[in-house]
C-alpha cells in the first residue's frame, strides 16, 4: 500500500500523465532513430526538477538517483522505440474511452508511467534505502534494436544491477523468463537474365522458396517451446526477369538455451547445404540471448512483489508467462528481472493500436508501488 500523500499525487496528477501521453506518443521514434523522443524525456525530467540526466550514446535517457558509483543498483525501464519506420508525426486520435496511434501502448504509456514516478521522485526525493536507483526511457528494444539500449545499460553498470524491472506490453501477464532468439537476413544471388531467352538459368526466388520449404521442415526440438519464421522476402525486377537475387529475414526463437542452440546447428547445416549449389549469403541481424542460472529466491521474490503491485492498481492476478523483452539481457546475466505492463489495450504492432484511458490511473499506482518500494520501503503505511 501507498501512503496517503502518494496515492493524492496520482489521483492528481493522472490527468497530467494522460496529457503527456498524447504529447509523447505522435513523436516518432523507430529503432535506431529515437532522437526527437529522447530529447524530448530528458528535456521533460529536467523541467521537472530532475538532476544528473542524460543520453548515452546508445539513445538511452538515464536518471541516477542515489547513485555514488558504488551503490547496488536497481533499474526501472520503459523504452522509448515503436515498430513503424515513421519519421513523420504517428496519427493519433481518441474515441470510445480509447487512445489510438501506432506505439501508445507498446511502449509510450508504459513510458509516461515511469516519468511520472520520475517527477515524483525528482520533487520529493523518497529517503534512499540500501540502493540506488536508475531510470530510464531506453532505446531499442523492438525488433531489429537488438535490445541495443538495454545492453548499453548493462555495459555501464550491469555489475552493481540487483534487480531490473521493464514496464512493457500490458498489465494482464508478467514476463520472468526469456524466450532467446536468433535472427538472420539471407540472400540468394543468381547470373537472372531474360525469362524467355534465358529459361531455364537459375532464379533466386525459385532457390529462396526452396530454401524456405527446406527451413519450414524442420522439426523443432521440444525442451522447451521453439518457434521459426520467415518474416520478410522480397526480390527480383520484373514479370519477365529472371530474378537475379532474392531476400528474406528468418529467426527461430525459443526459451531453451539448449534448443536454441540445436536451432543454430540446424539452420548453420541447412545453409551450408544449400551454399554448394548457388549463392547464398547469410548476415546476424539479430541474437537475443536466454536466460541463465540465477537465485531462484530472489526472482521469486521479485515475481512476488511484482504481482502485488499489479493487483493493488488493476485488482487482477496477472498471469506468469515467457518472452522476448528487455529483461533478455539481464535475465541472462543471472540478475532477478521481471517484465509488467502498466496499461490495458490492444492492437499492439498494428497501426491501429490503443490504451483504454481508464487504465491509465491503474498503471500509475503499479510503477509508483514497484519503483518507490526500490528506496526502502519507505513509502508504505
């Protein structure tokens, strides 16, 4: 439970926090390109009272609170990163109770959640308890970001990290264990040349579907729950063309280190095959690891507070379940970590994606319970 004095402040400020969201979430901010958002954050915190706020060269908008450079750490993220590519305000519209606009809830409302409980921390200053705390609006946990920020925060202060909490997604489940995944883009090159003059050379998309079917298979390994795809192909240049290359974007996912790695052998085989009779070039686009050994306890324990925090804003047992998130990283360097969302909505990765606005108030109360009781408990009744 939260004193009175916080619960006021929410009940307060959750206007606020709903304003800020429609600010935040027509700013674009695909991978690798979240600088207008990031500026944006730090230029907010820092108008909120904030101190010792920057970006890091990975795009990440860090707030060290009670940091001495020696002090176990726990870290709180949302990222700031959306799937869509648009370089162009996001289109954004509210009807029905509802907020809609590519990214609102995947991850922007998470996001205004954390920098409320920011500003809160910013002007009040909770008593510091045995840790310090980071915050932090990160950058490229979608796709093709291969997690960059997070790592980055990792790089920089992942040996005094005690435990790490991401809010992303919604509120309905928690994420303590990490599906690990590999991800490739592949391209088949060929001589191509003129449909009818030249039939019968080789085609790059034939050869690419061939690969395909020969990738689809496999049989996965049943450790744990293993999943493959072929997201994206593309190639050729014309009806009567001979295609002269062709592309896909394959991974194969799973939440056994072991199986992820039968997964590699596999796949590193099945190309090898197919080098011997054409052109095939293969790139690492992306490798998200699994996670490792870690002190059962303190996960558990962490799994604990965390379904509490959601019960007291949503009145809802959120389900446990695994994924691919943030929490890849630490998860996989033995550190206790959790992943929670902080709304409720739907269409995520989809353009017409939305946040019921009457969660917003809900997921204020679980990032300000989960965030404050890092200083010490000291905010409870």
């Amino acid at each position: 439970m939260l004193n009175k004095n916080v619960t006021e402040y929410i009940e307060n400020n959750a206007k606020a926090a709903r304003d800020l969201l429609l600010t935040l979430a027509p700013i674009p901010a695909p991978s690798h390109k979240e600088e207008l958002r990031a500026e944006f954050c730090k230029k907010w915190l820092v108008d909120a009272g904030a101190e010792n706020v920057y970006i890091d060269e990975a795009l990440n908008v860090v707030y060290p609170v009670y940091d001495d450079g020696k002090r176990p750490l726990k870290v709180f993220m949302a990222h700031s990163d959306v799937v869509f590519p648009d370089t162009e305000p996001l289109p954004l519209y509210c009807r029905d109770g509802r907020i809609y606009c590519p990214g609102v809830g995947d991850d922007t409302a998470n996001a205004v959640a954390l920098l409320t409980v920011a500003k809160y921390v910013a002007t009040h200053m909770p008593e510091c308890g045995e840790y310090g705390v980071l915050l932090v609006i990160n950058s490229c946990e979608e796709g093709l970001g291969n997690l960059k920020g997070c790592r980055k925060i990792m790089e920089d202060y992942g040996s005094r990290v005690a435990e790490f909490v991401t809010f992303d997604g919604g509120a309905q489940s928690i994420l303590s264990k990490a599906v690990g995944s590999h991800r490739y883009r592949i391209e088949i090159k060929t001589k191509g040349g003129h449909s009818y003059g030249n039939f019968g050379s080789p085609n790059a998309i034939h050869l690419m579907s061939q690969l395909i079917c020969r990738l689809y298979s496999v049989e996965v390994p049943k450790r744990g729950r293993t999943t493959f795809n072929v997201g994206v192909i593309s190639g050729g240049t014309s009806v009567n063309t001979i295609a002269q290359n062709a592309e896909m974007l394959y991974e194969y996912r799973s939440d056994n280190k072991d199986d992820l790695a039968e997964m590699k052998g596999t796949f590193e085989a099945i190309i090898k095959e197919f080098s011997e009779s054409c052109n095939v070039q293969v790139s690492l686009v992306g490798d998200r690891p699994c996670g490792t050994a870690h002190d059962e306890e303190k996960q558990a324990d962490l799994v604990r507070r965390t379904v509490s925090a959601v019960e007291y804003g949503y009145g809802i047992t959120p389900k446990q379940r695994s994924g691919s998130t943030d929490c890849n990283v630490p998860l996989s360097m033995g550190i206790p970590s959790v992943c929670v969302g902080c709304i409720n909505g739907g269409g995520a990765h989809t353009r017409e994606e939305y946040v019921e606005e009457n969660s917003i108030k809900g997921g204020l109360y679980v990032a300000f319970s989960m965030i404050l009781d890092a200083f010490g408990g000291t905010n409870e009744q």
